[in-house]
C-alpha cells in the first residue's frame, strides 16, 4: 500500500512545532534578561517632496511617555507603554499586547533639518514630519569594474 505524502500537512506541521518551541521559549520572559524590559513599535518610513514621513504604532502610548530625539540623519523615538489602572490585580489567561519601554532608531538616507520638523500623536499613530536637508538625497551609484591600465 503507498502513502500519499501532502506536503501542506508536514508544512503545517512543522511550523505547529516552532510555534511550541517559541512559545516555551519565551513563555518565562524573567529568564532572559533584558527581554522583559522593552518592545519594539512598528515603523512605516515614506518620502513626500522634500519630507521625509515616518509613521510608529504606538497603540495605548500616552503623549508625555514619548521622546523623540532628532539628528542630521536619525531620529530615536523612547518612551513607556503604561498597563491599564483598572487590570492591575486580575489574572490574565492571555496577554498579548506588551507593555513597558521601548526604544526604535530609524536611519535616513539623506540629511534632514531638525528645527524644522514636527511631530503629531492620532489614534495611536505618532507621525514625524522631517524637512530634507535638499530635497533630493544622494542616490546609489553602480560602479563599473574596468581593466588595469597597466
């Protein structure tokens, strides 16, 4: 008798197990140190004429928990995503969201101004409005390999 393999079982499967493996992994985050103690926002980057936009999920993060730090060329955006007051003493059967500090660089491409960017904080999306230095950045040159002239 053959045995028919389905490959989107042993795929299913397989990826079942990592989940495990993941899971307990991470199940008893205080084993690992530091891994307790921040989170990562998401972050969409766009260009837009002569600004550059950069968009973090920051679902829950009350405006005076933010700090946002500008340079030529980096932005660094810290803060603290605070628990609710009201859940403090109940029994979780699930938590998924994170909660705690969280710390994201963002790197540009071209050289922004600073003074002359701003910042507005809308249903849990902090959006960074940045000035371009020059409203074209340098682009990626593709250098040719040529012969020695010797």
């Amino acid at each position: 008798m053959k045995k028919k393999i389905q490959p989107v079982s042993r795929v299913v499967k397989i990826e079942a197990e990592i989940n495990r493996m993941v899971g307990e992994l991470f199940s008893d985050r205080r084993k690992f140190h530091g891994l307790d103690e921040s989170w990562v926002p998401w972050v969409d980057i766009s260009e837009k004429g002569n600004e550059v936009l950069v968009e973090i999920e920051l679902p829950g993060v009350a405006e005076k928990d933010i700090t946002i730090l500008l340079s030529h060329n980096r932005v660094e955006i810290k803060g603290t995503k605070r628990r609710s007051r009201f859940r403090k003493k109940v029994q979780y059967l699930r938590l998924e969201r994170e909660y705690g500090p969280f710390r994201r660089f963002v790197s540009f491409p071209c050289a922004i101004i600073p003074e002359k960017s701003k910042a507005i904080l809308e249903n849990g999306i902090l959006l960074l409005i940045l000035k371009k230095y020059r409203t074209t950045c340098k682009k990626e040159v593709l250098l040719e390999i040529g012969k020695s002239e010797e």
